[in-house]
C-alpha cells in the first residue's frame, strides 16, 4: 500500500478522534494526528540515530534520534509504538517500548500533531529498512549532543528530544 493511502485518526486539541482520512489528505489539509517517537538504545545506552531516506514523504534526508511515525486508524498510541520501532529497526520480538509521555507537537505554520515519547532496549541486530533509513549508528549521548547543530534533524524530533531531555532532568 502506498504510505499516503493509510488511514489515520484525525484528533482535537483533546486527543480525541473526529474523523478518519488517509495521510496524504491529513498532510495536505494539515489535519491533526497522531505519531509516535521511539528512543532505541542499544546494551551499551548508546542512542540509535539514523537519516531518513530522501523519499519519505515527511522531512526527507534529514537526520532523527528516534525511530517511529504515524498511529494508523484504530490503533493505540503502545501498538504504534512497537510496530515502528520493530519496523523501523528491522527486527522483531522486542519488547514493548515504555511509554514517557506526550505533547502536542505545533510545526509552527498551524499544524500539529499528538506525539507520543517512548524508549526501549535494543539489543538485537538492526537491519532498518533501506525504504526509511539510509545511514544509522549507535551514537553516545555525548555524539548526539555534539551534532545538534552539525546536521539538519526533523524538527518534530528534535523538539521531542528537547522535551525528553528535560522530563529527565524532572522539569
């Protein structure tokens, strides 16, 4: 199926779903959904970075600290979570990501979306899939930390990793 095809749940400023349509009219039309972020560390804590195939349809090439994307229609915020971690890792049998919290995320031109901060373990193998991903690296905290102004990350991921940050630090 062609991503823009998929259905999403359009939700209000209350996260509460009023209407189902497919992504590339919620993008088009700057409809509000529902996305997840996923923060992979593998058995050392080092953090899975990765830039993103210049096809996506949504910040293309750009780098990102998490591993996620949208919630499809019907389901919950947990099952998204899992199936773009183990999607986007390229693996399976992981465990369920641990829910941090969430925010509405705003682009800054009207547009927003629920987003959903998650963070699990992984310490299988990656194979992302070369559809989505097409560099990745387990980076120290410290590496990440010494990029944020080198490259150019989605947006939207890094205000999620701006937040993380401070929900760590118990702001």
């Amino acid at each position: 199926m062609n991503p823009a095809d998929e259905i999403l749940d359009i939700v209000d400023e209350r996260d509460r779903v009023v209407d189902q349509v497919p992504r590339g009219e919620a993008y088009a039309r700057g409809l509000r959904h529902r996305c997840v972020f996923v923060q992979a560390r593998d058995a050392d804590g080092r953090l899975f970075v990765h830039r993103r195939t210049a096809t996506k349809l949504v910040f293309p090439a750009l780098y990102d600290m998490f591993v996620g994307g949208v919630v499809g229609a019907g389901e919950s915020y947990d099952e998204a979570a899992l199936r773009e971690a183990e999607e986007e890792l390229g693996v399976s049998g992981l465990d369920r990501p641990e829910f941090l919290f969430k925010f509405l995320y705003d682009d800054g031109s009207g547009r927003s979306w629920w987003s959903a901060v998650y963070e699990v373990r992984c310490e299988l193998p990656v194979q992302p899939q070369v559809e989505e991903v097409q560099w990745h690296d387990f980076l120290t905290e410290d590496e990440v930390e010494r990029r944020l102004g080198a490259w150019e990350w989605v947006p939207d991921g890094l205000a999620a990793y701006e937040r993380l940050r401070a929900f760590r630090a118990g702001a």
